[in-house]
C-alpha cells in the first residue's frame, strides 16, 4: 500500500533512450539512429522495427539533438505581449489560436505559446527560441507603430508570418486575395491581414444612414497598429462626410471590460454626448451597454452601440448587439497555413483575409432628441 505523499515522492519517469530501443530491437544503436533519422544503412524491415519499438517506448527526439543535426523542431512560436487581464476576458485570441491549431494539428505540429508583458520580453525570447532551434517558425500578433519585431526576426533568419499588417496599407480588394501592391510589414517577411479601414467605414455607413451625427470610437490599446487604422479610417469617414472631428473621434483603453465601462461614463457625461459608439471588442461594448442601462439610458433609443467583434455575449444581451461578423478561426487558420508555406519554401507573400460584414441588431437605430 502507498503511503500518504509517497507518490508525490516519486521521481519522474525516466525517458526511453536510443540504448533502450537498441535492445528492445535486438539492433546496434547506430543501427536505431539511422532507422529514426532517416538514413541510409538499415534495410527497410529493421527500419519499421525500430520505429513500432520506439513509439511503444513513447520516444521522443531530444530538442537539442535536433539542433545539431539540423531537423525540424516540430513546433511553432507564438508570443502575446497583451495585459495579462485582459486575455481572460477577450474571445478574439481564443479563436484565432483555435483555428491556428487546427492547421497545426493536421500536420502534427506543436504550438509554442507564451504571454510576456511587453515587447523586449517578447524579443528577447524569440532570441532564446531560435539559439535553442525551439520553433520552426513564429506567428507574430498585434504588429505596432513602432515594431522591433520584423527586423529582429529577419535579422536572426526565423520564419514568420505577421498577422495583422501595418498601420497603413494600400489599397486592397475586399474579397480573400493575395495582393502584391499591398505594403508588407517587412519586404523578409510574410503578412497575412484584415482590411480594417474598409470594416470601419462598414460601421460608418450603417450609423451615418441612421442618422447619427455625434460618434465615438472607444479603440483599444494605442501603439497598435490596427487601432492606428481604424482611427484613421474613422477620420477619413467623418471627413468624407463633413462630420464635425469634435463629435466624431476615438478614444483609447487596454480592451477591458473596466476601461471601457470607464471611458462610456466619460463620454455619457459630456454636454453633448455621442448618439452611437463603436466598442473595439465585445466585451468593452456589453459593459458600454451596461453603464447604459445603470443610467436609464435607453438602448438603441437614446444610445446606439456596435462591437467590433461578433461573439457569444453579443447575442445574448439585451438587446442584442450590432456587430461586425468575421471567421477569426479561419483567419487563424490562413495564418497558419502562409507560414507552413514559408517553411515548405514557398514565397513571401501578403495576404488579404475576409473583409467582415456587419450584422446590423436592436441596439442600433435612428437618433431621437435626449
């Protein structure tokens, strides 16, 4: 019988090693090596021995090992310098790493994920992945204004695709489409990226043909190079329109349901408050309407609100939330496959995703005097 806390005492399994698969087989060890490696030198019988020995061994090749021969690691990068309260919170991330996984998986490839706190962390780490040959490549989120990132990773040779795209793309269609004359984030890397400013003006249409006048846009966190599109995009609308920069503008937060609960009482205190606001995520736009409903303020009949990303909590609010509908996972997963591409030696290439659409629900309507 087990004493109590004697399992908690236990060493560690010991790993199968190449010796033991040696002797399992009845074969030499250089034997072993040149059957898993894939070499010449062991005919084909004792090829599919040693490897039916070592998966019933559960061997795996040492990561440091394949450094030095030169294999592939297996596995792929991804690092998020995000607050870290925030990723509880948000369905955005979750999605997209869901539909980068189901590309992964297919091919029996790892996903290496880590959350730092900023930016040289996360360098910093990308430093240690290639050093170790951890990762095969990287998938690189929440490009910036100002990014160290491409150039540190063109310099070190590591593969990678940039989801996102820079703060100021060109001209693009809105159907899925690989568009050369788009601006890549860096000319040794791969971009795969939304049409952000085309989203916006979505947005804009829909309020504008409502009526709406008085619009704000409570953006995520500044420095981003998504939010610096979406608030030009939203400039270039307002302009475009003859709507006046003080009641059409944007306002930044770290994607919290706290910030944007924070920045909407701001705004509903202001002389003239805004008749619609846009939410750059689901969850800064169910708090919005929750501050709403604290004050009395009718939703849409005094306020009308869009979130920017479509999910679960947006429609089964009340009332439900107009949003912007897009297939992150399938995003994630056109990540995924660009970068796999890249591995394989296929060329750099900048990628458009879907242009969402927006789905248009009860908390939107035509102004009326408050």
């Amino acid at each position: 019988m087990t004493a109590p806390g004697e399992a908690a005492r236990r060493k560690p399994a010991r790993r199968p090693t190449i010796k033991d698969i040696a002797r399992r087989a009845g074969v030499s060890e250089s034997a072993v090596s040149f059957a898993l490696n894939d070499r010449p030198g062991v005919s084909p019988d004792t090829r599919a021995r040693v490897r039916r020995v070592a998966e019933e061994l559960g061997w795996q090749a040492n990561s440091a090992a394949r450094a030095l021969s030169g294999e592939r690691a297996g596995a792929l990068g991804l690092v998020l310098a995000r607050p870290a309260q925030t990723l509880g919170v948000e369905s955005f991330f979750l999605q997209l790493v869901s539909g980068i996984q189901e590309v992964l998986s297919a091919r029996q490839i790892a996903l290496l994920f880590q959350v730092v706190g900023d930016l040289d962390t996360e360098c910093a780490l990308y430093r240690r992945w290639w050093a170790e040959r951890r990762v095969d490549g990287v998938l690189v989120v929440d490009p910036r204004t100002e990014d160290p990132r491409p150039e540190l990773l063109a310099a070190l040779g590591l593969p990678a695709v940039v989801v996102g795209g820079p703060a100021t793309p060109g001209p693009d269609p809105s159907e899925p489409s690989v568009e050369p004359s788009a601006d890549p984030v860096h000319p040794l890397l791969s971009t795969v990226w939304a049409d952000d400013a085309k989203a916006m003006a979505r947005i804009l249409d829909h309020l504008y043909g409502l009526g709406h006048r008085r619009i704000v846009h409570i953006a995520g966190l500044p420095g981003l190079a998504h939010t610096a599109r979406r608030i030009r995009s939203l400039r270039t609308e307002a302009d475009r329109r003859g709507l006046d920069h003080r009641h059409v503008h944007s306002v930044t937060t770290d994607y919290s349901d706290a910030e944007g609960a924070e920045a909407t009482r701001r705004l509903l205190d202001a002389v003239r408050p805004p008749t619609a606001i846009i939410y750059d995520n689901d969850v800064m736009a169910v708090a919005g309407a929750s501050v709403a409903a604290g004050r009395g303020i009718p939703v849409p009949g005094a306020l009308s609100i869009v979130a920017w990303d479509d999910s679960a909590l947006c429609r089964v609010t009340h009332p439900r939330l107009t949003a912007l509908v897009r297939d992150t996972p399938g995003f994630g997963r056109l990540a995924a496959q660009e970068l796999l591409a890249v591995l394989d030696g296929g060329p750099l290439r900048t990628v458009q995703g879907e242009l969402p659409h927006l789905e248009a629900r009860e908390s939107t309507a035509p102004p009326t005097p408050r």
